[in-house]
C-alpha cells in the first residue's frame, strides 16, 4: 500500500508540473469494509471472460509449460491459479480533483 501511495504522490507531482493543482492528499483513499461482490454495487459489473480464463490459469502461459505440458516448479499451479479480485472488501480507490493553474 505505500508504495501505491508512493506512485501516487509522483504522478501528483508530475501532474502538478504541468498547471494542475490539487488539494486532495496522495494519501486519502475510499474503500468498502464489507465482504460484498462487486456485482453487489455496480448491478452491471461484468469480469471479462476471457480475461477470467487467463488469471485462473495462468500457470500454463510459462514458457516451460507450452514447451513440455508441465511447469518447471512443483507449485507454480498453487500460486499462478488465482481468480481475480470480484470483492469490494481488496479494493482501495483514490479518486483525486485537479484545477488547472492560469
């Protein structure tokens, strides 16, 4: 998380070089302290499929793989099949106001 604040405060500042100006700090962020669905939220939410596809097996995109049907390490599948964050409660927004500077 700091190191998001950290990119944050660089794209700010770089923003901010070029007559924008804000008084929203890097720092503020929103988030939802629920274990909701985004679906639950945004009725139209939708996680592109084959994008879906892609992060649960993403294991088999390894070079190693598509050359020998198998990965290279005993637990690549554990930890490159992943489903995607679908739940409010992993994602912290930054929603950030700027002014141009005359």
């Amino acid at each position: 998380m700091d190191r998001d604040m950290q990119k944050t405060k660089c794209i700010i500042e770089a923003i901010g070089k070029n007559g924008f100006k804000t008084k929203w700090p890097y720092t503020q962020y929103t988030y939802f302290n629920c274990d909701n669905g985004i679906v639950s939220l945004d009725d139209d939410f939708q996680y592109p499929s084959v994008a879906l596809e892609f992060v649960k097996n993403l294991y088999m995109e390894c070079a190693n793989y598509k050359i020998q049907e198998k990965n290279c390490q005993s637990d690549c599948q554990k930890y490159l099949s992943r489903w995607p964050v679908l739940r409010v409660k992993h994602i912290r927004y930054q929603v950030i106001m700027f002014e141009r500077v005359d």
